[in-house]
C-alpha cells in the first residue's frame, strides 16, 4: 500500500512543546544517517527538555495527539567571526550570539506536509517575536547531515564558508536573523 500524500488524506496537526507523556517511539526516518536523531528522541529529548538544556517542539496530527511525528530541538549558541555581519559596524565582539537547531526531523511517513519548512518557520518566528526583542541573537544555525543540505539551504541557509567546513561530516550553515524582514 503506498503512502497517502496530502492530497489523498488531508491531516491536520498541532505544534507544541515536547510533553512527558508523548509517544516518541517508532519514529521512521528512512536514511540510516538519521539514525541518531531518532536515538535523541527516544533517549534524552525529555530529559533534556525538562532540565533546559535544550527545548524540543513536536508536530503531533490532531487524530493521535500524544505521537511525535516531527520534531525540533532548540539550545543557545554562538558564531565565531573575525569580521562583524552586516549592520554590526564597528562591533568590538568576534562572537555573536545564535540559537542552534540541535536536531530537526520528520518522521518520512509525513513527507509532503511541509513539516520541517513549518518547523524552520517556527523557529524563525520565535527567535523574532520571543528572544530577539529582549535578549541579543542575531544567527540561527544548524550542523548539518550531508543529506540535509539542500533541505536547509531551500530554507534561505547558508554553509558556513570555511575549508574545514566545506570538508565536515556535518557542516555548520547559518541563517542571518538581523537580516530577515
């Protein structure tokens, strides 16, 4: 039986933050390379959340409210920069503060839904409405899976342009905050 698309099946789902009694197992992620985002999940996204060393926000489907079907994970972060980004002139700084998607993934069963556009758009939104009008950020950033990259850079990322980084298993791609409208 194929997958239903979309267009077959119309879903509808919520966003919200990670819960203690969610069903975070049997998440299918298809690539082997995605395997530890899927670990992540299962072993210490909860924990992680409850402690704040990270924040996780799950896409559930209304018809089974309690199993992640997606997910991203949020933490404070920071860009190192010789050079000040546009509209920093003048900056004494060479580190310049950033919220990094630890993991982001959807559940491939999903695929068509735009889950993980509508989670970079979340996280956009909330660094603009919720953390950029009291505290400094002006990056968001992702290490990114090889596999992933043209997903990010779809979403308006950019590689980080070093060698060593061009060459990284995960390589670090960026989105300049303080440039977005």
């Amino acid at each position: 039986m194929a997958a239903a698309t979309p267009a077959q099946n119309e879903l509808e789902f919520n966003l919200r933050e990670l819960s203690p009694d969610d069903s975070v197992s049997g998440l299918s992620l298809g690539d082997a390379a995605f395997n530890p985002l899927k670990t992540f999940l299962n072993r210490d996204a909860k924990k992680h959340h409850q402690q704040n060393g990270s924040k996780t926000y799950v896409f559930v489907s209304t018809s089974a409210p309690k199993k992640v079907i997606a997910y991203v994970t949020l933490l404070c972060s920071h860009v190192e920069s010789q050079t000040p980004p546009d509209g920093l002139d003048g900056s004494r700084f060479t580190d310049y503060p950033a919220i990094k998607i630890a993991r982001l993934a959807v559940d491939r069963r999903f695929t068509g839904y735009r889950l993980g556009t509508r989670l970079i758009d979340f996280t956009i939104a909330l660094a603009q409405t919720k953390i950029m009008p009291h505290i400094g950020c002006r990056f968001l950033v992702v290490d990114s899976k090889k596999q992933a990259i043209n997903f990010y850079i779809k979403q308006g990322f950019r590689i980080l342009e070093t060698e060593a980084n061009k060459k990284a298993t995960n390589p670090v791609m960026f989105v300049d905050l303080g440039k977005l409208e």
